[in-house]
C-alpha cells in the first residue's frame, strides 16, 4: 500500500517538473535527479574554454595522474563559473571526460554540494546565511528584504537575469551575524568574485543589490562602520600590545 502511495506520489512530482518550468528552476535542488530539457540536456555541445583549459591542466596537476578524480570539485568549480553560475549535465559530462571516471561520479558530487547549482542562477547570486547565529540577529528579515526589493521567491531569477537569491549554512563569519555572500558571474570565470558583506540590515541589502546594478563594487566585509574587520564596535578594549613570549623556548620544560 505504502509503495504504491509512495510511486504515484512520485509520478505527480514527475509531471508537474515537466509542465511547470518555474517550478523545475526553484525546486531544482530538491530531488537529485535530472530531467532534460531545451537548455540542459547531454546531447548539448560544451567544452572549457580557451582561457580556462590551462586552467584545468593547473588544476590537474596537483594530482597524481592515477588520481585525476581528485580535481573533480576544482574543476566543478570552474566549470560553473564559466556558465554563468550552474552545471548544465553536459558540462557535469565534459568533467568526467577530463578525469576519466564516468559520468555518475560527477553527479554524485553535483548533486551532493549545496554550493553546485543546477538550475540557472542571476549573475550575481545572493546568498543568505540561515545559520543559527545570523537567524538569531535577524537573516530571515535581511532575505524577506531582498526578495521584495528584487520582486522574486527564493531560488528564482529576476526577469532581467542580474539576481537570485538563495540560502547558505554556515559562512564561518558568525561574530559579524548576519551576512551574505555575493557570487559575481557577471564577467564569467576570468572575473569572478565571492565577497561576504557582512553586519548587513535590511536596507543596507537593498543598497548593495542597487550598486551592483549600476555596476559598482560595494566594499566586502563588515557594513558597520563602527567595526574594523571582526573587532567591537569602538575599537579593541584588550590585547591592545604585543602578546608576550614564554617565559623559556622549551615549552615542556616550563
């Protein structure tokens, strides 16, 4: 009974990815499966650039030749870069190609990293921190903020193709909660950035997402200006000298 719940449920699923393209765009994460479509299918033509091919032998060569599988993730990532910021499954095939494994040992990794999208993503990817500590100092208000300034839903792109906003675990900048990180493909591989803007508002989102429109550079890091990197508001109170050395170079001994 169970299972055959569990078959027609799945089907629906099936049916509704194949007649909805918004909903294969923002649910694309949600089952690690492919289904093709115009502009992502295996029979699609797709090479790493002339720029980008000494990247890959770069890359390869960190290697043992045995251990060409190792780059995967590397080359993953260049890959993606190069497109605009997704892995179509042809370019998830051209990585195989060029660390010899077939092409399920890619997908496995594809589909395994939140950090691989597999669905098209705006040129500048925003992405939330949705950690603990940034939902304790108010993420989902700086996402709500971004969503209705850019008029879209979580994991979909504007019409004009600049943004999408998306979420993230952990970005490892918790004293400076809450943040975002911008991925930057608007100039492809060769210009490609990944900024943390940190101490972030919800209207100083809004004022990142317009500069960047205008084709500005927000200054990364903290947003508060009473902050120097990670340090207190106002300036360090302790650890203002240099730190002294043991009292002997044999710490063992001491």
């Amino acid at each position: 009974m169970l299972g055959r719940l569990a078959s027609k449920r799945l089907t629906e699923i099936r049916q509704v990815f194949r007649q909805s393209p918004q909903a294969t765009r923002s649910l694309s994460t949600a089952l690690n499966y492919h289904l093709d479509s115009p502009d992502n299918n295996p029979d699609l033509p797709w090479e790493f650039s002339d720029a980008n091919k000494p990247k890959v032998k770069e890359i390869l060569s960190h290697y043992p030749s045995n251990y060409k599988q190792s780059a995967v993730i590397p080359l993953l990532d260049l890959a993606q870069q190069q497109h605009g910021g997704w892995l179509p499954v042809s370019a998830m095939d051209a990585v195989a190609k060029v660390i010899e494994v077939a092409p399920i040992r890619v997908y496995e990794v594809a589909t395994f990293y939140s950090m691989f999208n597999r669905a098209k993503v705006g040129k500048y990817h925003l992405l939330v921190c949705g950690t603990t500590p940034c939902m304790i100092r108010g993420s989902r208000d700086i996402e709500d903020a971004l969503l209705n300034h850019l008029g879209v839903k979580r994991n979909e792109v504007t019409k004009d193709g600049l943004f999408s906003v998306g979420e993230m675990e952990c970005m490892g900048c918790c004293v400076n909660a809450p943040m975002i990180t911008v991925a930057d493909y608007s100039n492809g591989s060769e210009g490609y950035t990944y900024n943390y803007y940190e101490d972030v508002t919800p209207k100083r989102v809004v004022e990142i997402v317009e500069a960047l429109r205008r084709g500005e550079k927000p200054p990364r890091g903290t947003q508060n200006p009473q902050r120097i990197n990670c340090g207190p508001e106002g300036g360090n109170t302790t650890l203002l000298g240099e730190p002294k050395p043991p009292p002997c170079r044999d710490l063992d001994a001491c």
